[in-house]
C-alpha cells in the first residue's frame, strides 16, 4: 500500500513537472508550427538617405518581416516594406546578416519579392498554402517583427474574407484576409499560417487609431502571390492585360442628369494604337460641366465585359486582370442609343 502511495506522488509530481504533458492541443500545436518554420520568417532593415538644409545626408532606417520561399534566397515581402530603399539588409533567425536586392516588385498588389546570396542550408522555406479554400473562424498563426521584435507569435482566427484593401498607389487588392490575430508595425510582409503551418497569407496592414493591433488585421491571400511570384522573379514586374481607355464613372445619379438610360463607364479618350483603338471604340467629344465636375461626353459607354455588369473603374480592372494578356473580351456598350458588343483583344499594359 505504501509503495502504490508513493508512484502515485512521484507520478503527480512527473506530470506537474512536465510541461509537455501540461499543455493543451492547441498549444503543441503552436509551438511545432513556431519551431518548424520561425527560421523562415526574416527580419528586413530597409535604409533611406535623405538630406538636410545643408545637404547633410541623413539616413532612416524601417523594418519590416518577410518569407523565404525557395533555397535560392529569395523573400516574399510587402511592396511598401522596401519601397524607396537605397539598402537593404536581411537578418535571419541565427542572427547573421545578408545584403539584399529587389528582384521584383508589384505595387499593385503591395507585393516584392527580394533575394538574399546565403547559403541553401541556412534558409528554411515556408510553404505556400490555398487562401481559396479558407474559411471564417478558421485559426491562424502570425509570425514576424512588430516594432522591431524578431520572432514574435500571435495567434488569432480569421474574422472574415473577401475584404477590398487600397494599396499605396490608390489601386484597390481584392480579395484581402482580415484577421484578430495581432499584427503590429514590423508585421508586414510576414506570413499568416494555417494550423498545418502553410502560408495563407501575407501580413500587410492593420486597422488602427493609434499605431497599435486593436484586433483588425488585414493580409494579401497567398493565391495572389502564387500567381504573381514567378513573374516577379523572371521578369520583375507582373505583366497586365490593358484596354487602353481613361474612362469616367457614370453613377445611377449622373446618368439621369447626362440622360443616359443606365450607369456605366463613358470613354472620355481612347489612347492611339491600344486594343480599346483597335477595336473601333470611340472617346469622347465634348466637355460638360455637371456640379463641379467636368465630365466628357459623347464617347461609348461601357455597360458589361463578358456580361458583367461594370459601373466603376476599379471593377472594370478586376475583371481585365482576371484574363491574360492575348485573350479576347467582349464589350457591352452603349452607342448613340444603341446597344453594341465589340471584342477587343488585351495586350500587355505599357511599363513606365
């Protein structure tokens, strides 16, 4: 009896001393995710130089976090981390420090991929994941470097999907995560994981009154850097179908006051040689002035593409960057009364 007292005290004792055996699913969970692949999240250190009244140079430096995604050294990351940088500088989680270079860079989607010359058997990748098939309450992982604290966790679930986010150069991502897990200045450009610890996403901003995580967090899918990666790294830039027209959105509103029978996209110019010129459409003639606008007047109006409706330009973009360049669209348009489809063939949008 004594001795069947005693193992059940040394057993109590083993499993307070444990802490393996204290811990909840979840928790082994996030740690062999953190173990596994914290080695694959970087610390970037991006340098600006700027100037002083005395022509004094005077640097500044950011951070930022970003995913090795090949053995090849190169680093999936937000555009805006390294935007404008003279330098940069890569920090990997055994402390070493490598230059970097922008390979490729796409604004549109807060998107850059740079690359690092370190050795194969330093760098840990992380694996890309499906952002299509995710869903609500889905829990997620968050790896990166808020404030300039490398190697940081934060967990959270994903509150909901489909959000719209406006990149830096005024262009609208579609499509976007938005997550509580916490995400702080120094986050972006980190992965957001899944349980199986595969990159659903790209961590890019937050949604905030003073700096800090207030639980809005917001991230590219990983879908659309698939899509776009290999053309970063192979050509640096990511190739976009085009049509060729600057364009004024016609709202339900202006519709009835310009007396056209239903909202659209009114072609105000049509550029000279592009498919949208190919094709035959046609700009505008002359100006009106409604309000305080100045709207041009009696070119085609753009009613559908391939039978969706389109009443704004950045649906417009949306439904042109969901086909290839060389791929041929049909127009719905509206012309001196008529209704007319026109196809028009996309070539790739001019660079510069």
């Amino acid at each position: 009896m004594k001795r069947k007292v005693i193992s059940a005290l040394l057993l109590i004792l083993f499993i307070w001393s444990s802490p393996l055996l204290a811990l909840t699913e979840e928790e082994r969970v996030n740690i062999e995710i953190y173990k596994r692949l914290s080695p694959g999240v970087v610390n970037i250190t991006t340098t600006v130089v700027t100037y002083d009244f005395f022509f004094n140079p005077i640097p500044e430096q950011g951070t930022g976090s970003g995913s090795i995604i090949d053995k090849e050294g190169h680093i999936l990351t937000n555009f805006h981390v390294v935007e404008g940088a003279q330098y940069l500088e890569v920090t990997l989680w055994d402390g070493s420090r490598w230059e970097a270079r922008i390979v490729g860079a796409d604004p549109d989607n807060d998107l850059a991929v740079i690359k690092i010359d370190a050795p194969p058997e330093r760098l840990t990748v992380i694996p890309f994941g499906d952002s299509d098939r995710l869903e609500v309450g889905q829990k997620v992982l968050a790896i990166g470097n808020p404030f300039g604290l490398q190697g940081t966790l934060t967990t959270g679930v994903i509150s909901s999907l489909g959000r719209t986010l406006r990149a830096s150069n005024g262009r609208l991502i579609r499509g976007v995560i938005q997550t509580d897990a916490p995400i702080n200045p120094g986050n972006s450009g980190g992965p957001l994981l899944d349980t199986e610890g595969r990159m659903i996403g790209i961590n890019s901003a937050i949604f905030t009154a003073g700096g800090g995580s207030i639980g809005i967090g917001f991230a590219i899918p990983v879908n659309t850097a698939k899509r776009i990666v290999p053309q970063l790294i192979t050509k640096g830039y990511v190739s976009r179908p085009w049509l060729g027209i600057v364009g004024q959105e016609i709202d339900p509103g202006l519709a009835k006051i310009l007396n056209l029978p239903t909202p659209g996209i009114l072609i105000a110019q049509v550029i000279p040689d592009s498919p949208a010129y190919k094709a035959g459409l046609r700009g505008g003639s002359r100006r009106v002035q409604v309000g305080n606008f100045i709207v041009v007047i009696g070119g085609d109006l753009i009613i559908a593409v391939d039978g969706e409706k389109v009443s704004r330009m950045d649906e417009l973009r949306s439904i042109l960057e969901s086909r290839g360049v060389g791929q041929t669209v049909t127009l719905t348009i509206l012309r001196d009364g008529s209704i007319l489809k026109v196809d028009v063939r996309l070539e790739e949008e001019p660079r510069g």
